[in-house]
C-alpha cells in the first residue's frame, strides 16, 4: 500500500510538472497569454502553501504535489517576467498579497500552520479571479490541456490524502480548491469567445 500511494504521489507531482511544461511551451508560442497579476501572485503564494501544507500535515508524500507546484510556478513566473511585460498589479491583487503574508505572520507569531494553510487556500482562490475573468471575455488567451492535467494532478492528490488518512479533514482543502480552480480555467477556455457568438449571431 505505502509504494502505490508513493507511486499516485509521484504521479499526481509529475502531472503537475507536465502540465507546466505544456502551459510554458504555449507560452512561448503565444497560444497561451499568462495573466501577469495571478502569476505574480501565485509565485508568492505557491511556496508559502507548500511550506504551511507539510508543516499542517506532517506528511512528506501528501505533500509532493504542493512542493513540485511552488518550483514549477516560480519557474514559469521567471520565464514569463523575461519575454514578456507585466502590467502593474491592481489594489485587489496587492490585497490577495497582503493576505497571502499575513498568513505567513500568523503561522509565525502563533505557531499554527493549519490556519496559515487555510487562509492560503482563500487567497489561491482569490488569485484566479484575473484568469478567470480573462478567459471568460476572451478564451483564446488559454488553452485547455494543461488546466485539465493540472486538475487530474489534484485528483491524484485527493486519493493519497484518503489513502493516508489520519484523522485531519484540513489537508483535503488545498487539492479539492486546486481541483475546482483549474479545472474552471479549463472550462472557461472551451467557451466560443464572445465576437465569435456575436458573428454567429449576425450571420444567422
């Protein structure tokens, strides 16, 4: 039992690093264009969810994913920030920021990781809301294939946390908000983007 759930560990985390290496290549092709705001925060935010998620479950395995996510994100961060221009972020982002470190003082301050973690989870979804907001005016700015890897990735992820069940229904927050976001994403970038509707519309 302990190698299968090591192997859906692993799997779940090479998933998610395929799924990068997809969204990274459109990238650079320019069939996908990356919302600076969320990515920059989201380079933030990944490597502080994935310190506060193995500190929360003391779990070395559960954790692959959240660990693999961080280095991937700050990899693709990087990239984008030198082949491209990043607009300023806006006063919601800087305040989803502001959230995202002062969870990090309260897992400081009061030695509570699991609370960290879960306001983590809040900000995470907060930060989609610039992706989601352009994919759905415009879903060519995204292709689905990666989101929906990354979702499986998270799939992947809830089956170990029940495999490795100890009693802490918090560790299931964070793959379960993975899930739900990316795959939204993915759904979004499957719509027909709207001048498309409105010329289908003339021309019937």
């Amino acid at each position: 039992m302990d190698k299968f759930v090591l192997a859906l560990s692993i799997t779940a985390a090479l998933l998610h690093i395929a799924a990068f290496v997809i969204y990274n290549r459109q990238m650079s092709l320019g069939t996908s264009t990356p919302i600076s705001a969320t990515w920059t925060l989201w380079a933030v935010l990944t490597i502080m969810n994935s310190a506060s998620y193995l500190a929360m479950s003391h779990d070395l395995i559960k954790s692959l994913l959240p660990l693999a996510s961080s280095a991937a994100c700050l990899i693709t961060f990087v990239s984008a920030l030198t082949k491209g221009k990043f607009e300023k972020a806006d006063p919601i982002d800087r305040l989803i920021l502001r959230l995202g470190l002062l969870s990090g003082l309260i897992w400081w301050g009061f030695d509570t990781a699991t609370f960290a973690n879960l306001i983590l989870q809040v900000c995470i979804a907060l930060s989609f809301i610039p992706t989601f907001r352009g994919t759905w005016s415009n879903p060519k700015t995204e292709k689905p294939l990666p989101w929906f890897i990354w979702g499986s990735a998270y799939i992947f992820s809830i089956c170990v946390v029940c495999l490795r069940w100890r009693g802490q229904p918090q560790d299931f927050v964070y793959p379960i908000t993975g899930l739900i976001m990316h795959v939204t994403v993915g759904m979004l970038s499957l719509r027909r983007a709207p001048n498309a509707l409105n010329s289908l519309s003339s021309a019937a």
